[in-house]
C-alpha cells in the first residue's frame, strides 16, 4: 500500500524583521528533521517534494540526504497566505486568528486569503503531486494548509490537528485513498 506523508516544516529561527515566509531552519531544527528522516527511512518513500518557502525546502533537503532522494519544490504547497501580518508572540493571537480562520472558512478573516483559498489552492497542488496515488510520497509543507487538507479529507475539525502539529510532525494518509493512518509528532 502506498501512503502520503504530509510533514510540517522543521524549527526554523524566527527573524522579527523578515516575513515567516524567508525563514530558514537552525541547528535545532536541522537535527529535529535529520531524526524525522531517520523515522521515515525504511518506509518506502519514492518521491520527497517540498513547498518552496525556504524552511520547508531546507526541511526536506535535510530529511533527504537521510532518505536518499532528491527533492523537488512545488509551487502551491506554501503557506495560507500572511505577509503581511507581523510577527505574532503571544501565541494566544495567533490561535485566535487560525481558530477564526478555521470557523469562517469562506471568509479572508487572517491574513490574505480564505481558509477556502488556501485549500483549494493547496489541495490543487496536491492532487498534481500524487498522480495515481501508486507511489509513497513525502511532502514538506506548512501546518495551517497541511490541517486544512487533512481535515477536509477525514471529516475531522481543523483547528485541534493544527494544535497538535509540531515542528516537524508528520501526518500519514494512505494512497490513493487518502485515509488518515497515523500522525507522528516530533522525534524526540
């Protein structure tokens, strides 16, 4: 059976004066994915496909050298569209906006496109990346569009898998199905 792994992006180093958009991972968040990519390893992964934010990118370069493939960055696998929103610190905000973002779907209510947006878009994406659905496929993306996509495959309420999504974390949809398998949060 072939499976997707949806894996949100490693601990990057957040500058306060560049958008979350150029973050790049640090030593934390290069280990953090290196130990991800010695879970996945083993697992059967044909393909390693990246969003094109340079966090993700890096994450997927660094799982790659563990796994052995090459990656390849998509356009439409980025993050739900915020730049212009500033740095959020107080994390109770950002929960706030994403939890509205989530109960208002059809609305631009955070940031500069919809929850429906942001899925359809990166659902999109998705879909072109899976093909047939007959090879295991890794895919380093973002939390908010990877729980939107997730969500609206299995029924499930966005915001808690949001919630629980770490840095990395991988979720495991089966092929071509796309079922919800497992979710597997950050080695430890």
């Amino acid at each position: 059976m072939a499976s997707l792994y949806l894996i949100k992006h490693s601990m990057p180093e957040k500058v306060a004066d560049r958008p979350a958009r150029e973050w790049l991972l640090g030593d934390e968040g290069r280990a953090l994915a290196a130990r991800l990519g010695e879970r996945l390893a083993g697992l059967g992964i044909a393909r390693l496909v990246s969003s094109v934010e340079p966090k993700a990118r890096e994450t997927a370069e660094v799982m790659g050298a563990r796994l052995g493939l090459a990656v390849t960055a998509v356009e439409g696998l980025h993050e739900h569209e915020r730049e212009r929103v500033a740095l959020l610190r107080d994390l109770s905000v950002l929960d706030a906006a994403v939890r509205d973002m989530f109960a208002r779907p059809g609305e631009v209510v955070f940031g500069d496109e919809s929850a429906d947006q942001a899925h359809d878009r990166y659902a999109a994406a998705m879909h072109r990346v899976i093909g047939d659905g007959s090879d295991s496929i890794a895919v380093v993306s973002h939390g908010t569009v990877m729980a939107l996509f997730v969500a609206r495959q299995g029924g499930l309420d966005p915001f808690p898998l949001w919630k629980s999504l770490g840095l990395p974390s991988c979720v495991t949809l089966s092929l071509p199905e796309l079922r919800l398998v497992e979710v597997i949060q950050t080695p430890g």
